[in-house]
C-alpha cells in the first residue's frame, strides 16, 4: 500500500481532501456500517458487479474508493485482477487484513495515479461520489475514471437514488439496535436547491457522557443529472437500474445504479500525472 504521503493532494487548482471525509471514514464509520454492508451483502454484490462489467477471470478492475475491501476481495476471489483505491487509511488497513492480496492504493479518486487505459472497469460502490463542493469537481472523478477505462470498457456506480431520499425523508432517526449499547441517531439536512444531503452521526455508548459526533455531506444527484453528468464526462450510459440486483429504479428503491462504458475514440487528454501501477506493500 502508498503511504500517507502519497495520497493525492490537489495539483490543478482542486480544493484539498474534504475535512469531513478525513474524520468520517474511519474506526466509527466501520461500526455505524459494517453490520449491515458487509459479509453475505457484499458478496453478492460482488458477484452482481462482475454481471455487470461482463468481465471474466484475469480482467484488471479498479474498486474506486474501495473502502474497506468489501467487494475487493471477492471480486479479486472469482479470479480478477483486483486494485481497491481509496483515501482513509484506517479503511484500507482493514481491506489489507481482509486480504492481504488485494493490491491497494492510497489516493485521492481525482488524481488516480494510475495510467491512462489501463484498466477493463471501473467499480464506484455504496454512495461513493459527491464527496466535493462543486459538480466541476465531481464531474474530475469521471474524468478520470474515463482516462484509466480502455475504450469501451464498463463503469458501474451505485449512488443515493434522490427521488427515494427525497420521498422518505425524516429530520432524525434513532438506531437503538447495535451491540453493547450503541445507540446511534441520526440528524438530517436536505437542500433541494443545492442537492445536498447533510447527516449528523451521535454515537452514544451508554446513558451517560456526550455523544461522539460525526458529519456527513453528501451531493446527491438527480437521476437526469447523473446522467447528463456522465455523458459530460465521456461515458455512454448503457443502463439505470434500481439497485445491482434489481433492474429498473423505482421510489422504492434508495439507491440507483449507473451503468456505463467508456465511448470508443480518441482517448481523452490526461489530466493527472499518470504513473505505472502501483504495487502495494
Ligand atoms: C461510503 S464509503 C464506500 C466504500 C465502499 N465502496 C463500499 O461499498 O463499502 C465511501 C468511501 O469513499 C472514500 N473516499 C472519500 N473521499 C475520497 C477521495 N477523495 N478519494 C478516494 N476515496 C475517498 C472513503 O474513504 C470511503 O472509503
């Protein structure tokens, strides 16, 4: 794996790595989620995403913010050659303990230091995007998913389906069913205007002492946005569906998943300093 001194850190003018980001996507985030991702649902998942890219044993995919491996190591299990890139190197320590085999790589998902056309697909799982605080800034995600795509090759991203979000949501909700008594709240805020989908984390452990805090901020993109951004990025959508398993997005379902592929052509100009693949260790 990089170090922490590799991860990407700007270079065109981009803002730096999204505090919150930095705080959120570590050990509380592992214990807020990791019940109800991982394990079987992660598994099929996987096993989903690889219908979906239409690739066999041997392909190269990118697990773009791959968190911490859940769908890495099975993907990489069913025979393919599996990079996890993400930034938290909390989430990555975990993916490297999963399995030690899963070549991993700390960077930040606008600047993959990864060379052009490099790669059979690209995988984006779980609410992986919007992290930024411009469009502009999300659309150099897909760019550059574009650069390290061959030509034709496929990109699956699940998202936040915004008209689910919008239709069922509520200011707070209580989750008092963790372990050792965990109980965690959730505090939401949602600009229409902005699209933005913001959600305040309390962690409280016992009846006594204040909550840990965690904040969350997300760009939540209408499906007709998605697209649009998408085709601005040099994807051609293939495919919208109402989750990896299911086909068509409908208000019940609270996530949507683009699939898309690289357009044949001119390969586009880079733009980030592409380097050879990265080994972990
Ligand atoms: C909601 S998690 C999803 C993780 C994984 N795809 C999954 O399905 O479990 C979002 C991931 O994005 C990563 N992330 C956030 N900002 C990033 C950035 N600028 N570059 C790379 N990864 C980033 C986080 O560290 C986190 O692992």
């Amino acid at each position: 794996m990089t170090s922490p001194e590799q991860a990407g850190s700007g270079g065109s003018g981009t803002e730096p790595v999204v505090p919150w980001c930095q705080a959120f996507f570590a050990e509380d985030y592992l214990t807020v989620f990791g019940p109800f991702v991982d394990g079987e649902r992660a598994q099929s998942e996987a096993a989903a995403v690889q219908g979906l890219l239409g690739l066999g044993p041997g392909a190269r995919v990118l697990d773009l913010a791959c968190g911490q491996g859940r769908h890495s190591s099975p993907l990489r299990a069913a025979g393919l050659d599996v990079v996890g890139l993400d930034l938290s190197a909390v989430l990555l320590r975990t993916a490297a303990e999963r399995d030690p085999d899963v070549r991993l790589l700390r960077a930040d998902m606008r600047f993959l230091p990864l060379a052009d056309a490099c790669v059979d697909g690209v995988v984006n799982l779980f609410n992986a995007f919007g992290y930024f605080s411009s469009d502009e800034q999300d659309l150099d995600v897909l760019r550059e998913v574009v650069r390290v795509l061959r030509p034709g090759a496929r990109f699956v991203q699940e998202v936040h389906h915004r008209d689910a979000l919008v239709r069922d949501w509520e200011p707070r909700t209580v989750h008092p069913t963790y372990a050792d008594g965990l109980v965690v709240t959730e505090e939401r805020r949602w600009d229409g205007v902005a699209g933005r989908h913001g959600v305040t984390y309390l962690l409280q452990q016992g009846s006594d002492g204040v909550p840990r805090r965690l904040d969350h901020e997300l760009r939540v993109y209408s499906l007709t946005e998605l697209v649009a951004l998408h085709d601005r990025a040099g994807l051609e959508v293939l495919s919208v569906r109402g989750a990896l398993e299911t086909s068509s997005p409908s208000p019940d379902t609270p996530l949507c998943v683009v699939v898309s592929r690289r357009r044949p052509g001119p390969r586009p100009l880079s733009s980030a300093s592409s380097c050879a693949l990265v080994p972990s260790g």
